[in-house]
C-alpha cells in the first residue's frame, strides 16, 4: 500500500514540475477556467433569465448542480483524463508492455500516471460558484447536508473514474482510440442539467445506464437537503457496484491483450 | 503551376480511397467522433421540456426540435478534426512526410477530411429523415430557393470551419500549447455558432458580437436558412457574407500555414 | 533456470485486401487468419548462462521472450522461469526479471532519465542504500555521467540505450531478457552494449537470453545458440557446434606477394587443386578448404608460394544460416 503512495506522490512531483515548466500556463489555465465556467453558466442565464422555475428547480438550486458538475469536470480533467491519455498513448507505441512487467497492479500504475495540477482553478470557481448559489438562496446547508453533499462528490469522483477504465479498457479491444477523452467529456456534459429537467427517456438513461446525471444532480440534493436517505445510499451502493464492474472489465482487457498482442 | 494542378487533380480519387480505407480501419475512433456531436440532443431535450410549459422567447417545442435537429445535421455534415491530426503530425514527427509529397497539404487533409463525409452523411440522413416527417417540419422553410441554396450554405460552412481548423493547426509549427487553443476555439464555437443555444436567444450584447464573428457562418447561418422564412435579399447577404468569410478565411489559414512551414523548414520539430 | 517444453503460441489476424469494396466490407464483416508465431519450442537454460536466440524476422523470437517475460499467454505447452509460471505475473518473479526491448522504451519521453529510475525504485521497492550503490554501479559501467539529467527525448539513439539498460537493471534481476537491445546503434555502442551485459553476467550470475538480428552480438556474447525459425527451434547448441554441422569447411584467406622464381603462380588451376575459390580481391584471396586437407594446403601456401596474412577462419555465421534456412525453406 505505502508504495502505491510513494508511487503517486513521485507522479504527482513529476506533473507539478511539468506543469510549472511553463510559467505561462498559469494565465492560460486561469483564463480557459473562467470563460468555460461562463459558458457553462451562459444557458442558465438565458433559461432563468424567462422562467423562474423549471420542473421545481430554481435558479440558485441549478447552480449547485452547475457547481458539482464544474467541480467534477476538475476532477475528470485534472486527475482523470491525463492519465488516459497516456495509457493509450503507451498502448499506441507498445511501450505499455512494461508496464505489465512491473510488480505493481497495472490498474494502479496507468491510473496515476499524470495529472494536470492547473485544474485546480476550476475547482475553486465550482466552489465559489457553490458559495454563490447559497447566498442567493438566502440559507446555508446545514453540516449533515455538507458532509453527505461532500461524500457524494467523492462518490461522483469514484464512478466518473469506474467509467474511465471501462473505457481505457475499450481501447484495449479496438486498437486505437485516441479520443476516447473526448468521448467522455461529451457524455459528461449531460450532467450540467438537473436529471429532472429532462425528459423521461433520457432521465432513465442518465439515471441508470450511464449515471452521469446522478454524479451531480444527487450531490447537489443533498446539500440542498432534498435528498432522500434511500437514494444516497443507493447511490453509493451503485458506484461501489460500479468500481467492481470496472475491475473486472480491466481484467478482461488485460487478459485480452495479453493473449492477442504480438 | 499548371503541371502541379493537374498532377493534384488526377491524386484526388486516390486521396480520397485512401481517405476513406482510413476512416474504416479506424471504425471505432470514427464512432466516437461521431458520438462526441450530440449534444445538440442533449440541449434539445432540455428545451423541449422547457417549452412545453410554454414556447419560450418565441420558440416553442416543435421550433426547437427544428433548430437542434437541423444543427446535428449541419455539425454532422462540416464537423472536422484536422487541427488534432495535423498536431498529431507535428508531435510524432510524420510532418515531414506530408511535406516531402508534392501536393499541398491542404489539398491532402481536405481530401482526408472530406473522405469522412460519406460515412458522417450515414448519420445525417436519418436526421434528414425525422427533420421533414415529424412535427418538427413545421420549423424547416418550404421556401424553394432557401432549400436550394442550402446545400452551398452547408459547403461553404465546410470550408470556413475547415480553414479555421487548419489554421488552428497550423499553429502548431509555432506554439506548443495548441491544444488549449483548440479547446478554446470549441468554446468560442460552442457559444457563437449557435451550437449550444439559437443565438437570437442569448443576451443582446453576446448576440450582437455573434453576429459579427465568423463562427456564426459555420453553423447559424446554414441552421438559420433551413429553418426561418428569410426575405431573398437577407438570403442573398448571407451568403454573400459567407463567401466572403470563405474567401478571407482560407487566405488567411494558405498565409499561416506557409509561415509554420519556414518555420518548421527552419527549426525542425 | 528457465525451461520451455513444447510451447506454442498462435495468433488470429485480421486480414483485409486492398481496394475500396473491400474496406467498405470490412466495417461489418472481418476475416482472420491464424498466424503460428511459435509453433512446439522446447529448451531449458540454466542460471548463469548466455543463450542467442537466431533467425529471420518473423521466426518467433520475440513472441518466444515475450511468453517467457510473460506477456503473452501460451496457447499451449509449459514455460517455468526460476520457478514459477511466467504469464501468472507473481510480483516475485517480475522483480527478478526485466526485459529491454531495442524498439521500445521505458523510458519517460520529455523528462530525464533520472525520473524514470526514481518511479522505478518506488514500484520495485528497491531500498534507498541499495539503490544509490546500484545506480552508480551502473552508471560507472555504461558511462552514463550527466545522461540521465536530460530530457530523454535529447538524447541520442546511444545514449537512450544506455540509459535504458540502467533503468531495466536498477532492480538487480537475476534474468534478462534482451529483445534487439542493439538495433540502430552504431558499431562502438555496440560493442560497449556487448561489453556491459557479459560483465553483468559475470557479477551477478544473471542469465541472459538475447535476441538479435546483427550476427555478431550473438557470436561475441552468446555461447550457446538457439536458432528458431517459422515458430520451430532448429538448432540448440554451441556456435562451434552449429558451424561444424552445417559446413565443416574451414575458410581460408591469403594476401598474394610476387610469386617464387621457378614456383607455381597462383593462377586458377594452382588454386582449383588447393580448394574452393570463393573470393577474389585484388591480391586477397579465400579458398574454401575440407579440414582434413588443411595441413598440406597450408603448407603449400605458406611453402610454395608463399602468401602472406595467412588466416583460418570457420564460415562466416550469415552463410550457415543462410545455408540452414536456405535447407528448411527448400
């Protein structure tokens, strides 16, 4: 266990003096964060700006949902999506082969091999936008509230990265795959929207077959203390289901390419 | 000149085959570019059950189904990644060979490009399909000359994001942070293209600079012709303005792209 | 110890022919093909041995390693390397083994060398003593000095190898596995590549089975010889071994000076009663001699006519395997 640790603090060392190799990343993370959160706000605007209620969800409650789905965006491009990338980029030019040579669980090891520390800017406009959203609403989420909202966030974080491996795991199949991140960056646009504003069919869908919209509509229920005990518990219940499923699908592929490559 | 046109012409067919043995070999990736465009689907969704409480701004539910229907199928018919393939180039060091051939590179990633077409159509016809059978053709015109010139709309919308594509790409000779800038130019696209709202729907001040932008022509401005009742000579200057955008716009990415390659004949990788 | 016993590995390909309704086709539909990469190869190697894996491209020499490194399934038959059961991937073995490929790298590309080896401390839990005292162990070896500061992507093919081996060898495995560790490079990186792995199987009693297209990493490095071609092992032995049963022919080269007054010049019936001539220079000659005849034709060169530069060689190693593969492909 300490050297799975030992091995993401060297890889998170490693993506720090990367991304500080540069200075000007700083100005064009700092930018690309506040125009992508003013474009995720922008059809809220426009909505809210007509309608003060849709399907019961006024415009400081859409904005907590906007606010964790900002935050898990971070997240999926911060610490996710990099080291996707590079799993297929290994996979690409074979040298993924090592990989399977080291004693450590291969899982682990592609898991943790890059990240974009600059995402951190847009997590702390998820937050402010967070903080914001309370103020309109004129109330404060109570503790209880918090603590579940923040371990929702955490089961988001966890399921977004189950759906990861299935998909890396794809690539394992199918050859090349290299926008695989863009794949999952446009399922995951459909999480700005609290599930109940869309319509039947597709609330089913982003309920229960790709459980994007649950990441951040339930997170969002909770702290707004509308969620029910039942679903939160069922909702970790499905990403604990969810990572489960995801490790066998690795194993599968692992499996897979090792009786297939040459 | 004359010699380098015509041995570019007879390429073409091979190009082109080639192109098309690409995208098939490549099945699965092409799936997912094709999948990384719906969130046309996703909005509209989201503003037919707005609607349905009552049409909003002027578009009720039929009218969006119209709009986000017929933005699909204009993505679906001009979308391109030639930004990502030629930075890929750069980065793997198979620049150099496009350069080596004696056409210009920007006839051979159209061809690439435009290789796609065939398959992304696939798509676009079902969309065709539901556009003018359902509930939703009462948003698609019957004007006849706005239906014709539709389909030069949708070409020269082609060639600007093209360009723009390219150019973007182009960039790479220079710069290393490419790919932010590519991700930046999504965003702007998303917004000022009308991709992700109708842009008469925005704020007024976002509207007006929208309107002014070239990114309006790659998308609206075909959207807007299959979908409005247009007075023939606000169509005609339309499509006068989309030349025009063409014309610049593709000059500017040729200018850009010779000025990587000294650079890049210069410096190497 | 390592022990292979009729191991077979064969793979399904797709295969597509060119042209546009083809293509088309195979968006739905695809055919495959079995490709036998290895097909029944049987060997065992003791700890401590050198062994040169042989043979065209294609042969299944790489698949071969990559089954004993345990990257590959077998599809059937054993293959046990220091005790266990190599594709089951124990954590144990992985820490006593490595593998270098020649075309692929290890290696971080944009960040230095010395990254690289740091990640590779942490996964093998290598302790910090052991690892500094390993790492300038290597370093002194292969020469690396200021290397393994630099981005790995500025370095040269050489300098890349180099650091490549120090990286697959900071664990101190006791197996190595060498799949073309010396393509590309040139004759004195060669030759230095050569120099270190044999002085690191002498320290540490490491095995090493090596793979390699250039003749001579094989014949410098490798005692014994394992030659596989089309997925069958043909040869299992030593070098001296395979030569004499191929062609037992000995190769005899001579500068010719001005001959005796009253001798025999060395023109062609001169030449013809002495052996085969197989090449002819200028004044270099070689012949091609039965051994048994050797004696008496060297004392007519070295006598009658006088040569200089007198060499006896046994065929060159590319002419046996041409002549071996030349016999199996008929």
């Amino acid at each position: 266990m300490r050297k799975y640790l030992r091995l993401a603090a060297i890889q998170l060392r490693i993506s720090l003096a990367s991304a500080m190799a540069y200075r000007a990343n700083f100005l064009i993370e700092g930018v690309m964060a506040t125009a992508s959160l003013g474009l995720t706000l922008l059809p809220l605007i426009v909505l809210y700006g007509v309608r003060a209620d849709v399907n019961g969800w006024d415009l400081p409650s859409a904005l907590v949902v906007m606010a964790y789905f900002t935050g898990l965006r971070a997240v999926l491009e911060g610490l996710i999506s990099p080291s996707l990338v590079d799993l297929v980029e290994r996979i690409r030019s074979g040298s993924f082969d090592y990989v399977l040579l080291k004693p450590v669980d291969a899982q682990a090891m592609v898991s943790a091999s890059r990240y974009e520390p600059w995402k951190v800017f847009d997590l702390l406009g998820a937050i402010a936008l967070l903080i914001y959203a309370f103020y309109k609403r004129g109330s404060a989420p109570s503790p209880a509230e918090i603590g579940l909202g923040m371990g929702l966030f955490v089961a988001g974080a966890l399921a977004m990265y189950a759906l990861w491996i299935v998909c890396a795991a794809a690539s394992f199949w199918v050859g090349r795959l290299d926008n695989l991140m863009y794949l999952l960056g446009a399922i995951f646009d459909t999480g700005r929207w609290p599930v109940m504003v869309l319509p039947g069919a597709w609330r089913f869908i982003f309920t229960f077959v790709i459980p994007i919209a649950v990441m951040t509509t339930f997170p969002a229920m909770a702290l707004l203390g509308t969620l029910k005990a039942t679903t939160a518990l069922a909702t970790i219940g499905g990403t604990f289901a969810l990572l489960v499923v995801s490790r066998l699908v690795w194993r599968a592929a692992i499996r897979s390419y090792t009786s297939a490559s040459s | 000149m004359k010699s380098q046109l015509s041995r570019t012409v007879r390429a073409l067919p091979t190009l082109l085959r080639i192109g098309v043995a690409e995208t098939v070999a490549y099945r699965a990736e092409f799936i997912v570019w094709i999948l990384t465009t719906t969130q046309p689907l996703i909005m509209m969704s989201l503003w037919t059950s707005v609607a349905r409480g009552g049409s909003f701004k002027g578009y009720d539910a039929d009218a969006f189904v119209a709009y986000y229907l017929a933005t699909l199928l204009v993505r679906q018919l001009t979308g391109n990644w030639v930004a990502w393939q030629m930075m890929e180039e750069i980065r793997m060091g198979t620049m150099a060979m496009r350069l080596l051939r004696p056409i210009h590179p920007f006839v051979t990633y159209t061809a690439s490009q435009v290789a796609a077409l065939p398959f992304r159509s696939i798509i676009a016809l079902p969309l065709v399909v539901i556009l003018l059978v359902t509930s939703a053709s009462s948003g698609v015109t019957h004007d006849p000359m706005q239906l014709a010139m539709f389909p030069l709309s949708i070409a020269m919308a082609w060639l600007i994001t093209f360009a723009i594509l390219f150019a973007i790409g182009s960039l790479a000779f220079f710069l290393t942070q490419t790919m932010a800038i590519a991700t930046l130019y999504f965003g702007l696209f998303s917004l000022f293209s009308g991709y992700l709202l109708p842009l008469d729907l925005l704020p007024t001040p976002i509207a007006k600079i929208a309107a002014v932008l070239p990114f309006r022509f790659t998308l609206s401005v075909p959207v807007e012709i299959i979908t409005r009742t247009l007075p023939h000579g606000e169509l005609a200057r339309l499509l006068a303005a989309q030349v025009a955008w063409t014309v610049a716009l593709i000059a500017f990415a040729v200018w850009l792209w010779n000025a990587g390659v000294r650079r890049f004949e210069s410096v190497g990788t | 110890m390592i022990v292979a016993k009729d191991l077979k590995k064969h793979f399904k390909v797709h295969k597509r022919p060119p042209g546009f309704g083809a293509a088309v086709k195979s968006l739905f539909h695809r055919t495959y093909e079995t490709v036998k990469a290895v097909d029944g190869v049987s060997f065992t190697i003791e700890r401590g041995e050198r062994v040169g894996f042989l043979g065209p491209n294609g042969a299944g020499k790489t698949t071969t390693l990559k089954v004993l490194a345990g990257l590959l399934h077998p599809t059937s038959g054993d293959a046990t390397v220091e005790g266990f059961v190599p594709f089951q991937r124990s954590p144990e073995l992985l820490s006593k083994i490595t593998l270098v490929m020649g075309q692929k790298s290890q290696l971080i590309w944009d960040l230095p060398p010395s990254e690289t080896y740091a990640m590779n401390r942490a996964v093998f839990d290598v302790p910090r003593a052991q690892f500094d005292a390993t790492l300038k162990e290597l370093t002194e070896l292969l020469e690396l000095g200021d290397l393994v500061d630099k981005p790995t992507r500025q370095l040269s093919l050489g300098e890349r190898m180099k650091c490549e081996l120090a990286a697959a060898l900071l664990h101190q495995p006791t197996t190595l596995f060498l799949d073309e560790p010396t393509i590309g490079l040139d004759v004195a990186m060669q030759v230095a590549i050569r120099d270190f792995v044999r002085s690191y199987n002498q320290r540490h009693s490491a095995t090493v089975l090596l793979t390699s297209h250039y003749m001579d990493d094989v014949v410098a490095l490798c005692p014994r010889i394992i030659v596989i071609d089309r997925g069958t092992l043909i040869h299992d032995g030593d070098l001296r071994g395979l030569v004499k049963q191929m062609d037992p022919d000995k190769r005899v080269s001579f500068t010719v000076t001005t001959p005796l007054p009253g001798g025999p010049g060395c023109d062609d019936e001169t030449l013809a009663k002495l052996g085969t001539v197989l090449a002819k220079d200028g004044k270099r000659i070689t012949l091609r001699v039965q051994e048994r005849e050797l004696p008496s034709v060297v004392g007519e060169l070295l006598g009658t006519l006088a040569v200089a530069d007198l060499a006896i060689e046994d065929p060159p190693l590319e002419d046996i395997l041409r002549k071996m593969f030349g016999k199996v492909h008929k």
